[in-house]
C-alpha cells in the first residue's frame, strides 16, 4: 500500500526509532510501512493517523480497483 509515512516522519526530523517508540513498534516495522513491505494493522493505521493528526486516507493510499 502506497503511504506517505517516509515523509510525515521527515518532516518533524523523527528517526523511524523515533516513529517506532512513539507507536509503541519497532523500527523495523516503521522500515517495513515505509518501503511497502507490510500494510499496518488497521489499528496501527489510525495510530499513525492520530499521532499525525491526519486523516488516514491522507497517509495511506489505497490500490486502485479494477
């Protein structure tokens, strides 16, 4: 799933450690989101959008369907 958690991150100077103790994961999960190697939990998901204050259709894009 397309996402823009790279540059949410980036731009308040967090580290994925950073991201990752905030949310209460590990970096390696930040790692993985942020590549596209793993879609988040749904709850993860609305974590990341509340710790944003975004709406999560705002960080997460979904596929298009056919």
């Amino acid at each position: 799933m397309k996402n823009h958690l790279r540059e949410l991150r980036a731009a308040r100077t967090w580290s994925q450690n950073d991201l990752a103790e905030a949310l209460g994961v590990s970096r390696q999960t930040i790692n993985a989101i942020e590549t596209e190697k793993y879609d988040p939990s749904l709850p993860l998901a609305f974590a990341i959008a509340k710790l944003f204050k975004q709406p999560i259709e705002q960080i997460f894009d979904a596929p298009a369907r056919k």
